[in-house]
C-alpha cells in the first residue's frame, strides 16, 4: 500500500510540475501596440501628426472653459493636446485597447482633465461641446453632419484633411512638410451656423431669407419694390446686404439685432417658426 500511496504521490507532483513550467514557458502578453492603417469600425486608424494636432486646435481657437469633444480619438493625442489648453476634453474612441492607451498617455504626460470613453460616435451625445474635432472619411462625415448642423451657432468644427459635402469650410490652414507634416495636412473649419431660413419683418421691409449652410440669400420688400438679398452667417453673427445697405447683427433664435451701414439700429422679426 504504501509503494502505491508512494507512487501517486510522485505523479501528483510530477504533473505538477510539468504544469508549473508550462504555465512559466508562456511568454509575456506584449503590449498592445497601434500601428497605421489599423483596422477600426468605421474607418482605420491614421496617427495625426503632433504639428497638425496643434494646427487643427489653433484653427478652432481652443481655449480655457472650451468643451471638446474628440471623434475617433484614436491614442489620445488630440484630447491630451486639447487639455493643456485649459479645454474639457473627452475622447470618444470604439476599440477598447486605444481607450486604454489613451488614458495610459494621459496619465504618463499628467493630462489629469481627459476623458476617454469606448463608445459609437453615431450613439454619443456630443451636442453641448463647443469644439469638435475629426479625422473621419468624407461619407462618414456627412452621416453626421445633420447631428453637428443641430448644435449651437458658433460651434466650431475641424476636420483632418476630409470634407463634409457641399457645406463648404468657413476657413482652411496646412502644415508643411518641413514643420512635421507629412500627410493628411489640411485642416477645415466649419462654424455650426444659426437657421435663419423663413420671412422676418423690420423697418426696413419684409426679408424672405432663403439659406445653404451659412450663405444666405431671398429678397427684401418695401413697398411694392424687391431687392435681392445676398448675406452670410459666421455662428449667430449675420451680415445682410439688400438694395445698396449691409446690415448686420446677432441672430437669437426668431430675432436679428444689430445695426445698418446707413446709420441706426436694426431689429428683424421671423414670423412662425425656423425652418429646419
């Protein structure tokens, strides 16, 4: 009996053994590691060069007080950037590893004020940020675009490089190759312009205001007399021109106020609704 306890004993922890140098022979998990042209959910990953990150966010004027909101922030560099500007930044990124590695370089550059989250960018309320910034094909730009177009007027939006259809930028800037760009090196900056499309009464007539984005046409009655009117938005600011006077002022929801070139103050009034 007891060579055969004595036996048992010797397999039990022969096996043992084994197992403890297989367990040892396994070799150490590496890192997780991005690499260009990764493979995403909706578009692969391309790092943005530092130079364009720092472009993109000039372009925008981030600033202290700033909400920013990074779609596809890939390993974080963007938010991080955003951060030191005294911005509230959150990453909205799909691949749980680049969350991690997001939040490994914020915590490793002292970025203590970025945000990470894994999430859809189609499912994510983005809605009150004052600044977004993208790196996104044109197509999936224009899916969000009638989300960004029902934000706030004057919130400013930049995209690396891709455009967002007909709604043309309101301004562009590049980095040359001999500042450390070498690719994707174009930013675009659109301002969420406010809705003025519909019939607005003022002193100076009835203004039926037709629009595309932040270019503004329609016409100006008075009296019997139409003028054709041309016009452009920058946010809520607007300016108006209309049988040889610029008018200009601050859209807040169904009014205008501001002033005409020809001296005095103009208040303009939208009858129902704005059009969406």
């Amino acid at each position: 009996m007891n060579g055969i306890f004595f036996m048992r004993q010797f397999f039990v922890l022969a096996a043992g053994a084994l197992l403890s140098l297989g367990v040892a022979a396994q070799p150490a998990q590496k890192p997780f590691e991005p690499y260009s042209g990764q493979p995403g959910k909706d578009v692969v990953w391309v790092p943005t060069a530092q130079p364009m990150v720092d472009r993109m966010l000039d372009l925008a004027g981030v600033k202290a007080g700033d909400v920013h909101f990074d779609l596809g922030s890939g390993d974080g560099r963007t938010v991080i950037t955003a951060t030191r500007r005294g911005a509230k930044s959150t990453g909205i990124e799909y691949n749980p590893d680049m969350v991690e590695l997001s939040k490994q370089n914020a915590a490793r550059e002292g970025a203590t004020g970025a945000t990470f989250i894994k999430a859809d960018l189609f499912e994510t309320d983005f809605s009150h940020a004052t600044v977004v910034t993208l790196f996104l094909l044109p197509d999936i730009n224009l899916k969000l675009q009638p989300k960004i177009l029902d934000m706030k007027p004057g919130t400013r939006i930049v995209s690396n490089t891709f455009t967002m259809g007909d709604w043309k930028p309101d301004e562009t800037a590049s980095v040359d190759e001999n500042k450390g760009c070498s690719y994707y090196c174009t930013a675009l900056l659109w301002i969420v312009p406010a809705k003025v499309a519909g019939t607005w009464q003022s002193a100076a007539g009835e203004f039926t205001l037709t629009q595309e984005f932040q270019v503004v046409g329609g016409t100006l009655k008075t009296g019997d007399k139409l003028s054709p009117v041309s016009g452009r938005l920058r946010g809520d600011a607007i300016t108006l021109t209309a049988g040889g006077i610029e008018y200009s002022g601050r859209v807040s929801g169904n009014s205008i106020s501001g002033t005409a070139k020809s001296g005095g103050a103009f208040t303009a009034t939208r009858s129902g609704k704005a059009a969406k």
